[in-house]
C-alpha cells in the first residue's frame, strides 16, 4: 500500500488545524507557513476535504477554515478515501480465461487485504494522531539546567 504525497499532506494539515489552532478559523496561508506546504497544493487538499465533509470554511477576512465535526469522529479512513483515490481501486481480473481458479483466489486476496487495511484506518481517529504528535513534540523538548 502506497500513500500519496497528497494525503501525507492532507493528515499532517488537519493536525496542524486542530493542534496548533484548534477552535479558530485559520487560512490556508498560517497553515502553508506552519507546515512549509505549497499554499497552492493546499488549496486543492483542503478542496477535497471539504468536499468530504471534513473540513468547513468561511469566506472573507475573518475566514479560513476549521474541522467541521470532533477530530475524535473523524478517521484516518476519511481523510485518506478523500485524498487518495487509488486506495478504493478494486483488483482487475488478472488471469481469468486461462485460469479463473488462480485468478479468483488473487482476487480474494486482495479484497481481504482491502478490508484489513480499511478497517484499520476506520479504527484510527485524527485525535489519535494529534495525541501522538504531541508525545513526539513533548518528548523532543529539552530541559536545560544551570
């Protein structure tokens, strides 16, 4: 399994969203400059997300963009089926006139392994993710005494 680049992008910004900002509106600039992300491939990733239902946003000076329900209702699976469409593609027929036996046991693999993987990122929450960032962020503070 292969992630994009874009929803690498895409998880890491919705953390930053809600941990560095949670509660507040933020633009699509702060976010670029929090993370270093193009703002322009920003504004594509953030276009999916809200068209997913992921994230709001409002327009104007006072605007930006915020989680549009609990980071602990939102999963990994959402962000992910938003984001990556070659995720949900469906194994093709491989091997089928020669050989429908071998090519209906590929098949069945591979729709297991679909189902494990989504699964599983149907069990991991956007809270989850921010927690364990901020044991990372925590864990890398240093402590200085003279």
């Amino acid at each position: 399994m292969r992630i994009s680049a874009k929803c690498r992008y895409g998880i890491a910004a919705l953390i930053a969203l809600e941990s560095y900002h949670k509660d507040t509106l933020t633009s699509i600039i702060k976010i670029s400059e929090d993370l270093l992300i193009s703002k322009i491939y920003l504004e594509q990733v953030f276009g999916k997300l809200k068209h997913a239902g992921i994230i709001l946003s409002v327009k104007g000076s006072a605007g930006g963009y915020k989680l549009a329900r609990s980071a602990e209702e939102i999963s990994l699976a959402d962000i992910v089926n938003a984001l990556d469409d070659s995720i949900n593609e469906h194994s093709y027929e491989t091997v089928r006139e020669r050989a429908p036996d071998i090519d209906a046991v590929i098949n069945e693999s591979f729709m297991s392994l679909d189902k494990t993987i989504q699964k599983t990122l149907t069990e991991i929450s956007l809270e989850s993710l921010i927690e364990k960032a901020n044991e990372k962020k925590s864990d890398q503070a240093y402590m200085f005494y003279i």
